[in-house]
C-alpha cells in the first residue's frame, strides 16, 4: 500500500490523500483554500474512486477539475454531501470569477461530476474491485462522513472533519471502528479543548436578550452549512425576530430535505420556517427597523451581506456582534477580532464598529481530549495527522503517549 498527501498537511484547507492498495487507487477529498483558492498536488486520472467527506469547499472544491482533466470514475459521498456540495461548487466558482481567479472547471464539469455521483450510506460497505469502502457518520456537518477502505487486510480509516459531541444541530460521530491499521485524522483542535457547548448557548442568549431590550440588533455572522441551521435550533424560543440571510437560507432548505443527516429535523423546520426569510434588499430595510436577530454570511466575513449589516450598525452602540466560528488567518473576521476594524477590500470598506463583538467556540471540529480518546479506543497501527497547523508538535504529544504518529508534509509519500 501507498498513502501520497496532496493537500491539507500542516495546514487548513485543499485536503487530499490518495491511497493506492496496489489494486486500487483511491482519492479522499480535493479541496481548494477557502482564502485563496489554493489547490492540492494533481493525482493520477486512472482512479477507481474518488470519495468526499463532506460538502464544505475545503473538501470537495476542485473534484469537479478532475472531470474537466479528463476522469471518468465514480465519485461517493452521502446524499446530503452531494447535495450540498453542488450549491457550494456553484457559488465557488461565481467567488472565484468575481475575484478574477481562475477556476480550473465549469458549470459543466459540475453537471459531469453530478453523472457519476454513487450514494453512500452509513455503514453499507460497497465493494469496488478487491477493496471494500464503508462511511462512518463524523459529525461535523449534516452528510459529513469518515471513510473507511479495507484492501489486502489491511483497513484504512480517513476522519475527514469530525465532532465527537453532540450539538443542538448533529449527533456527535460515530466512533464504533475498530481493528484499524492506518488512520489518517484531522488534527484541527488537537492544542486546545472546547468550552461546554450549553454554557456558550446561555451566554449567547443572554447577550441577544439584553441587546434586544435595548432596542439594538444582534448580527450573527455564520457559515452556510452547518452553523446557520445550528442558530436557528439554539435560537427557536429566543422570542425576538430572527432573520436568515445570504445562502444560509438555500443550505437550510436542502438539509431539511434530508432529514436523516442532522438530529433535530422537526425543530429546525419550525425554526426555519419561523423566521423572516430576506431576499431582497427591501427585506433588509425592514430588519433594521426594531430589535431582531440577524444571521447571514458569510461566516469569516469576506462576502455576502454581512458587509451591508455592519455598515449599517456601525454607529449603534446598541447593536451586538457574536462571532460563532474559526477565522481564518487573512480574513475580515479574523482583522475585526485582531484589531476592531472591519477591513473588506473586495467591499471597499473600513469601519471600527461601535457596538460591542464578542467571540464564542462553537467549533464544528473535535478538540485534543476528544481526538486522544479516540485513538485510544481505534488503538491504529499508525497515525497521520493532517487538517491542522499544529500536527508536529501533536506528533511528538502521541509519539510520547506511545503511538506512532507522523504529521506528513504536502507531497509525501509513505510505502505501508
């Protein structure tokens, strides 16, 4: 067996690793930067099978360059992850024009991948050649699998992004493998452990309750998928307005049409259907009119109408403002929380809001207790840490645990 690590190592962002069994090749995930529209090192064409673990562009933003290159094979993922991933491709590749980069695929390439899409299930192992693949509920994000591929007798376990606790949105991951050889995991968290999630949630509430008898607005910059719909579940009985904003509102409408992805479909779909839906630039007028709740992309602030929101609000020491996620180095959330100024060059702006912000880890990511558990019970053969800007220094924290654990670098390739 041969692992070759296209992207993702040492770093967040364009993940892929491929994995010839001697028999079969295998690609997990091809991704592109979310910042920069970076991209992993090219794989072979002559695959046997592409898998995605999910839809967030990180994983699945350049599969569709393989079929403008020429690939003809399959590509497995969970129905909810295709889903998904086709809006998000879509909207990429409109970023990516309006940023004069260049895409590498089309619409086209898109509807090609969308030919040979296989659905996956949890736990319905597929055979393909002597190889057998098997996905794994990972708990990141509705439709976000682990990818399991047994060959030669030897199992290969790739965690894509995972979330071991439950959250008000998704189950927490399935962590019943076992008997794994080699397991190639996501080291985002692996420095730091999360806060209790409820603490967050009462916190949270309490900010908008107080900021709303003020007369004032909380704006709730959020992802798309995931994130979005976990504020309008935490949300529901918050008793002011809720706005939904930006491509939120399109991720809610196809995760709810797969109700066996998340947890809570019921309580997401009265709480969706419950707020105010804006989709013109009149409806944001009206939201600015009494105390509400705003959530709108995007979620690290470097596009959608979140820029309109904070132009506004800019002035009105009443008003809040919740980050709920990472930010990226480079980003306008990560310069707001840095420095205070909303910095967006693609906007033209540069405001010093007056209201206050405030930034709570409501991370879609597992943290380092929950990973080390997990290793312990899998109990691999080896471990390689990928997904993470901090993986050497996690290497050596296992290696002297008593695993073996490597953190590869880009473009590495390991003989098994």
């Amino acid at each position: 067996m041969e692992l070759k690590f296209l992207g993702g190592c040492r770093e967040v962002g364009r993940s892929s690793v491929l994995l010839n069994t001697g028999k079969e090749k295998f690609l997990m995930d091809y991704g592109i930067e979310v910042q920069d529209g970076g991209r992993p090192l090219q794989p072979p064409l002559d695959l046997d099978g592409v898998f995605i673990t999910h839809a967030h562009i990180d994983h699945s933003g350049f599969v569709p360059a393989l079929y403008s290159q020429g690939y003809q094979g399959r590509v497995f993922a969970t129905p909810a992850t295709f889903d998904i991933s086709h809006m998000l491709l879509e909207d990429s590749l409109k970023v990516q024009r309006k940023r004069g980069m260049e895409s590498g695929f089309t619409s086209q390439d898109i509807q090609r991948m969308g030919r040979k899409e296989k659905i996956m299930n949890f736990r319905d192992p597929q055979e393909i050649g002597s190889s057998t693949a098997e996905l794994f509920s990972a708990g990141h994000v509705p439709g976000a699998a682990s990818v399991s591929i047994e060959s030669r007798g030897k199992k290969v376990y790739y965690t894509g992004d995972l979330k071991f606790v439950p959250t008000d949105l998704m189950f927490g991951a399935d962590d019943s493998v076992r008997d794994v050889d080699l397991l190639i995991s996501e080291s985002t968290y692996s420095y730091k452990e999360h806060p209790d999630r409820k603490t967050l949630k009462e916190k949270l509430i309490s900010i908008i309750e107080e900021t709303c008898h003020n007369d004032g607005i909380t704006l709730l910059p959020a992802f798309a998928v995931g994130r979005t719909q976990e504020l309008l579940v935490m949300l529901k009985n918050i008793g002011f307005p809720i706005y939904v904003d930006g491509m939120g509102i399109r991720a809610a409408t196809r995760i709810l049409s797969h109700p066996k992805s998340f947890a809570c479909p019921g309580e997401l779909s009265e709480s969706f259907h419950n707020s105010h839906r804006i989709r013109k630039q009149p409806d944001r007028e009206e939201a600015l009119k009494g105390p509400c709740v705003i959530i709108t992309t995007s979620g690290m602030m470097q596009g959608g109408p979140v820029s309109f929101y904070v132009e506004r609000l800019a002035k009105r020491k009443n008003c809040s403002m919740v980050l709920t996620g990472f930010m990226v180095e480079g980003t306008p959330g990560r310069h707001l929380l840095e420095t205070g100024i909303y910095k967006n060059d693609q906007m033209k702006m540069e405001i010093r809001p007056e209201f206050p912000i405030h930034s709570f880890d409501f991370s879609a990511h597992t943290d380092r207790k929950h990973l080390i558990d997990f290793y312990k019970k899998v109990n691999p053969e080896k471990i390689f840490l990928v997904h993470g800007d901090r993986a050497q220094e996690f290497a050596k924290e296992l290696n002297d645990k008593g695993f073996d654990a490597v953190a590869p670098k880009n473009g590495d390739i390991f003989q098994v």
